[in-house]
C-alpha cells in the first residue's frame, strides 16, 4: 500500500494544450516505473484540474488580473515565466486553500503544479522524506520524484544535505521574504551548519488557554478564597498552575450539569511535558552582564537547553530540576480530565474533553487552541456548557496566555545543578521572579526544496510560488498561523478580530506573540525542540517511560496512576517516598531508552553530539576531535561512552595534550625501551663513520668560520638589543588572563588550549588594551610555577593551591572584592600555547612587554 494518496490523477484527464497532455504522460511513465506497487486514488477530472491551458504574456490586462492577487506585487514580473514547467510537491496535511492557491499560481505563470499527500500524514512523512529526498551522505538514495515539500523541523536533520540551500534565494528576494521579521523560533528551526534548509511560513508554541467564565464567576471566586484563603486568579507559574487546577479538581460544576468537574485538561504528550520543563532548564541562552535595567544577555553561548548537555551529551535528566518538572506534570495530570478518561480505558483527550465543559482551562498547540476557543470550532464548549452570564459586555469566555514559567529554575553553574529559587544571575531574564521559557515544539510548516534530483527549471518554479505565498495574507497561505512579527500590527490584529468574529481571542493572541517573538537581543528565552537525527525515536522513549510506564500505568504494574480509585493515586507530595523510588526507576529507564537510541544512529552518540551543538548553533563549532580532546582533558568517563579512541589516536595527542594523555593512559608518550636502544645504536654508527671526515672537514673551516662568527657575534648582539627595546612597546603575542573565580573554580592548573575552547580565557591584544582593561578597574595577579614532574606541572596541586589562597588574601587585603570576577590570573601553563610552539615562543617573547606595562 502506498505512503502517497494522489491528489491528480495521470490518466483520464484530457488537456487541450499537447505540450501538457505529453508531459503528464511522461510523469506517469516515470512515476510508475519508480512506485510500480504504489496506488493513487482516483477523483473527478473537473475537480482535479490544475494545469493551465494557456498563457499570454503579452495580455497585460490580463497578466495583472492574474498575478497581483491580494495587493502582492511580487508575480507582476512573472507572468507566463514558467509555462510549460512541471513541478510536483509533497505534503503531509490536506488544507482547503491548497487548490485556490496552485491554480492561481499557474494561472498567472503558466506554471503546472502538482501535489500529492502522503498516506499516514505526520506520522509518515518523515521516512517518505528519506525515501525521495535521500540520505545526508549518500548521494546515491533517494527516488527524487518530488521537486518540493511540505514538512516539520523534526523531519530535517537525516536529509538536510539533500534540500537546496535556501540561503542565496533568500538573499536575493529579501525585499519579499524579509527573513528576519519571521520568529528567531521558526528560523532556527530550519538552519543547519549556517545553512537554510526551509522556508518556514509557519510556526508552532504551546500556550494556555483558560475559560474567563470559570475565574471570573463570583460563586467559584468566593468558595476558593473561603477553603483556600487566596484569591483565585490565572496562573503565571507552572507551580501556580497546578495549585489551581488542583484547588479547582472536583469541587465546581463548570458545565450545569450538577457533576464536579476538574482542573486544567490536556492530551498527555512529551511536547506538553516539556513545556513544564523548558522554564526550569533553560534561564539564558548566552552569557549575561548585569545593567542599570537588569542583565544583557549576548554573550558566549551558554549551551543551555532541555535535552542533551552540549559537552558530554549526557541527558538532562538527572538534576533535580528534572525531578520538579516530573512532579508538576504528574500532580497537573491527576487533577485533569486523565483521572476519568484512562480510568475508563479511553484516551485522556484534549479534543474530547474540553468540548463537555469540565475542564478550567487547557494547554494546546495554536491551530487546535484555536478551535478549542473560537465560537463554533471544531472542539469548542457550546453555550449552553458555559457560564457565559458572568461575563460583562465586550468579554470573552475562552482566553489564551503565555505558558507559566517556573519560580524553580537549575544553577548551571553549580556541581550537580541544584534547583534554586529564580533570582538574580541564576535567572536573569526572570519577571516578578518567573523565568518564562516558551516552547517551540516541532517548529512549525515548512517549505523545501530538493537539492539533488529536481531539475532547475521545477526548482525556481517552486521557489517563485513559495517567494509568492511569503508575501500573502496569512490567512491564505495553507496551514500557516501568525509567523512573523508584522503580522501582530493594529491592523494585522483587526483583520483576525473579523475572521474569529472576536477582538478578545485576537488581541490575546497578539499580547502572546508579543512575548513569544521576542528575539534573544530583545531579552526573549525561547526553547527549542530536538531537531537532530532520531528525533521521532527520542521522543517515543520518553513518552514510554513517562507516560505508559510511570504516570498512567497502574499502580500494581509500577506506575502511579490507580486505576481502580484514581484519588488513591501515588501523590509526589503526600507519598513522596514511594514516588522517588518509582521515579528512580523511570530516570533509569529512560537513561538506557536514550543509551540504545544513541547506539542506532550513525556514528553513535558522538555524531549525535556533533549534531546537537549545530542545531543550537554553538560557536565556536567543534570537530568531533576537538570534542574528544576536551573530554580527555575534562571527562574521561564520556571520552570512553562516545567512543572517542575510534576518532583520536592518543600518541598523536603526546605532544599537545601530554598530561591529559599520560593522566588517562599511563606510559602512552614514553617512547618504548627497545626502540630506543634500537634508534641509538643506528645513531652511533652514522656518527662514527661521519666523525673522522667532520673532524678534518672542521679543521680545514675553523679559521675561516673565526672570523664569520666574530663579525656574526657583533651583528647578533646588536639586533637582540634592538630587539629587547622593541619588546618593551610591542607585544607579539595577545595578554591571555583567566577570571580569579573561575581560576579557583577549576581545581587545579588547566592547560592553555582547555581553557581558550572552553571561552574562559580574557584576551588582550595590545598594550593600550592592556591599559584601558586596568583602567576600567580590573586587576592582575602574575605567577609563575616550578614543574615537578615530566608530564604534570603540578601533580601535587600545592602550588595551585598556593596561588589559590594569594588570590583570595590579595582580593581580601586590596578591597577588589570576595566573588572575585575584577580579578584575572596570569600564570604560564594556563596563558601561554601549550599545543603549537610557534606560538608559544611568540607569547613568551611578550614576557617583557607585559612586565614593562605600569599598570600591572
């Protein structure tokens, strides 16, 4: 059975143009010989017609009637410019504006479209993807029957290398795409080793939406503060939203029908429990420096994120912010439409649930938020299931807000990142002590090209028709919701005001893209979903675990959920002790899920790694050797995991990383007893054999090389004057430093190349820099250190130790301050190239310069 349902059909359609009759003709030769086994449903010639039968380029009338649909100037040009051309697109979800859209594009450039669905939807055309487009590294797969597609972030990564590049189209039709006004969310999603892959016109967050009906109700709002002693209002907080929906479970009749109903509702999704969980990872996403307005937060990236750490790619799982997220999420479900619904053996349903009037609220998607909310959507409460009479004129029953951050956010900067209150430099882009992390879950509908089998003709069809939908009302691109910043204008928010027939719902929507839009110069804090190779294969190990083995398994099975009593269910809080050591269980679990997805990919877990750090765009990049190197010098346990010694040979590091090496592997850069003896043996004897010739042969020069040398001597000596008084003023080589905190931090001498690939190393490149560092109230401390043994400069640590506590007591006696941070370290084996002896002759040929300068 075919992966792909047709939307035309090859035969049986007859076409007054011979050019188009022969080339549907031989599309469907060369379609059949390729999918000989696929089947194509058949339809209605009239309602499938696509083809333009004619184009006139000279019929301007015409031409303009055709191609400045919409008050879009962008096709004015283009009229006919691709008649003849034939081009087929893929897609993964029907939409009504698809047809109206393809034939007025084809009407005005003559141009003959064709799309096809792919049988199974989302579910399927990631593999469809592989199949057409093919593999990364294999330019020999792939069908390459489509020349464009649809599709979702997720869907990139294994194919990526086989999509045209997109970043010269966009380039030269900027004044139409206007790429930067498109949500950083959506564009990140789509760009692969600085490169764009899609063309996204689409995007896709996990908001609240919450029934102003319900918090607005004077007889709720009383019996709440009468049992609570708190005002009910909507939720900011992930730990205020299930205190509600808790409080509210079971005690209100939302729908009149004189049953209890519960607190928020949801779908049980990983998308939506990491909505829970984004707010209490991620706090930054580059290094921040505190302001007179708060912090500024643009510097070196931080690798923050919710999945995989960026230097090891240990999952972010065992901290016990992992923990406060499982537990917000587990006690949120409990009190939600789950604790009826999988009780009764039925899916627990957002779609189905929130349409009976029971729930308080709902976390969802935006296009199904929408028909949760709007009057007449597909999964909205009818009236007659509301408390729409407490509401005053002008009102709205269904609203829709930013997703609650979280008042508990990790300390990356601690030992086994700790779960701390959010304030401060821990959470500097905190509101009233929230931290706000907005999920971009799977990104959004995209627009790519195939970049390896479409001919170039189909391909600019294609990019003109996605330049063209760029330019389009949102409202009549297919699929498309609000993707780009001007559409949240006055006027842009009056034309959704009239299409929901509600101003409430338009303007909510347009205050959340406010905030979910903001780019990370703006101060915003967007997360992003896991957009590497094996995407679909991590979230499935996780909604395992977590759902069908932890929270809504039965409790006789190993879960938490009673399926008998649900009241009785395992509370993370009143049975906390039996939910850790259910909890352990899951993290273990979950740990090896991810350990055997790592091991099916390609390249294990350390491609995996790789690619990680490219879709968040970690600079500076990193080679897999580079990556290993760092582990050898950081982590040797994740050196071994990733498989490191099947990428670096450990002898070839000997001469740049020596310590590192000998420190894993003891005895790898001594040269071997035999050898040696081996190597001096042959020596001597070209040494004999040579002796008595060098000895007559220097005989015969020494009296004339006398007088080279002396002249020699004389001119050495006067350029390594010149060259002393040169040092003094110049420096050959940048002043390297490392912040007293983070010196004392490491725990012992670090090697040079460790800590410039791990950005903590200050550079300074000239003396007047130097000087304005110094005036800017910063403060150097200068060391220098004995080696005590031939691998290690310090095996002991006293003299680290030592240059620790002068450190501490200089900062303590000159006022510079405890935390250390206008304090810098200079010492040799930290500030001077280790790895390249060049460079480490230049460096120390500065020695003077730096000691010359006054302010040091």
């Amino acid at each position: 059975m075919s992966m792909l349902r047709g939307l035309t059909t090859m035969a049986s359609c007859r076409r007054s143009l011979t050019t188009s009759l022969f080339a549907l003709i031989i599309f469907a030769v060369a379609h059949l010989a390729t999918t000989s086994a696929q089947t194509f449903s058949q339809g209605e010639c009239a309602d499938q017609k696509i083809v333009v039968e004619g184009c006139n380029a000279t019929d301007v009338v015409t031409c303009t009637a055709n191609c400045g649909l919409y008050g879009t100037t962008y096709l004015l040009d283009k009229c006919c410019k691709h008649t003849g051309i034939n081009a087929n697109i893929l897609a993964f979800e029907e939409s009504a504006t698809w047809i109206p859209r393809i034939e007025e594009y084809g009407r005005c450039t003559g141009a003959n479209i064709r799309l096809q669905y792919v049988d199974g939807g989302e579910d399927e055309m990631g593999s469809a993807l592989i199949q057409d487009v093919g593999e990364n590294d294999d330019e020999t797969t792939g069908q390459g029957i489509y020349d464009a597609y649809i599709v979702q972030a997720p869907w990139l990564p294994p194919v990526y290398k086989g999509l045209k590049s997109l970043s010269t189209y966009i380039k030269d039709n900027n004044d139409y795409i206007d790429f930067m006004d498109i949500n950083q969310a959506s564009r990140s999603a789509v760009s692969f080793e600085g490169e764009v892959r899609a063309l996204p016109l689409d995007t896709d967050y996990i908001s609240l939406g919450w029934r102003q009906d319900v918090f607005d109700n004077p007889l709720i709002q009383n019996n709440y503060y009468a049992t609570w002693g708190e005002t009910l209002t909507v939720p900011d907080s992930i730990e205020e939203l299930v205190v509600v929906s808790e409080r509210l479970n079971g005690r209100h009749d939302f729908n009149n029908d004189g049953e209890m109903d519960w607190g928020f509702c949801l779908t049980p999704q990983t998308n939506y429990f990491q909505a829970f969980l984004a707010p209490v990872l991620q706090t930054h996403l580059h290094e921040c420096e505190k302001t007179e307005d708060g912090y500024k937060c643009l510097g070196a990236n931080t690798g923050q994120n919710m999945f995989f750490d960026v230097d090891n790619f240990e999952p972010l799982i065992h901290n016990d912010g992992y923990r406060h997220a499982v537990e917000m999420y587990t006690r949120f479900i409990m009190a939600s439409n789950c604790q009826v619904q999988t009780a009764a053996g039925v899916k627990c349903d957002r779609k189905t649930a929130f349409p009976t009037g029971r729930c308080a609220g709902v976390i969802s998607m935006p296009g199904t938020m929408t028909n949760l909310l709007r009057e007449n959507g597909k999964y909205t409460i009818p009236p007659e299931k509301r408390m729409d009479y407490v509401l005053e004129p002008g009102e709205y029953w269904g609203r829709r807000k930013v997703f609650p951050g979280s008042r508990k956010v990790i300390n990356w900067n601690k030992e086994g990142r700790p779960l701390e209150d959010c304030q401060g430099s821990v959470c500097p882009l905190a509101k009233d002590g929230i931290n706000y992390a907005p999920f971009f879950a799977e990104g959004g509908e995209s627009y790519a090209l195939n970049g390896r089998q479409s001919k170039p003709a189909a391909t600019d069809a294609m990019w003109d028709m996605f330049t063209w939908l760029a330019t389009l009302p949102v409202g009549e691109v297919p699929l498309a919701g609000t993707y780009r910043k001007s559409q949240l204008t006055d006027e842009a928010i009056e034309e959704l005001a009239h299409h929901w027939n509600s101003s409430v719902m338009a303007q909510d929507l347009h205050d959340l893209l406010l905030e979910y839009f903001r780019s990370e110069e703006e101060g915003g804090n967007t997360v992003q979903d896991l957009f590497i190779i094996g995407f679909s294969e991590y979230n499935e190990a996780l909604d395992t675990e977590l759902h069908k083995n932890l929270i809504l398994q039965d409790v006789d099975k190993g879960g938490l959920f009673n399926m008998l009593d649900p009241r009785k269910s395992i509370d993370p809080v009143r049975n906390k002790a039996e939910f850790d050591r259910r909890y352990d269980r899951f993290i273990a679990s979950l740990a090896q899920r991810y350990e055997d997805v790592h091991a099916r990919q390609d390249g294990g877990g350390l491609n995996q790694l790789y690619l990680w750090r490219g879709a968040l765009d970690i600079h500076p990049t990193k080679s897999k050797e580079e990556i290993c190197q760092d582990l050898l010098a950081t982590d040797h346990e994740n050196f071994d995991k990733l498989g490191c010694l099947d990428i670096v040979l450990l002898k070839d590091l000997c001469q740049s990383q020596e310590s590192d090496v000998e420190e894993y592997s003891p005895g790898t850069c001594k040269v071997d007893n035999n050898n040696s003896t081996i190597i001096i043996s042959v020596l001597f004897g070209i040494v004999g054999v040579g002796l008595m010739g060098g000895v007559v042969y220097y005989l015969y020069k020494r009296y004339e090389n006398y007088q080279r040398i002396q002249k020699a001597h004389e001119q050495l000596m006067e350029a390594t004057l010149n060259e002393s008084v040169r040092a003094l003023y110049q420096l050959d080589y940048p002043l390297h430093l490392i912040r007293g905190d983070e010196f004392v931090e490491e725990g012992k001498l670090m090697r040079h190349e460790v800590l410039r690939n791990t950005h903590k190393l200050t550079v300074l490149d000239s003396l007047p820099d130097v000087d304005a560092f110094v005036a800017a109230g910063k403060h150097v401390l200068f060391f220098s250190h004995q080696w005590t043994s031939f691998t290690v400069p310090d095996p002991s640590s006293h003299q680290y130790e030592c240059m620790c506590h002068a450190v501490k007591d200089l900062a303590m006696r000159n006022g510079w301050g405890e935390s250390l941070k206008d304090v810098f370290v200079w010492v040799d084996y930290s500030c001077i190239p280790q790895a390249n002896p060049s460079t480490q002759n230049l460096a120390i040929r500065s020695l003077a310069a730096y000691a010359s300068t006054q302010n040091l």
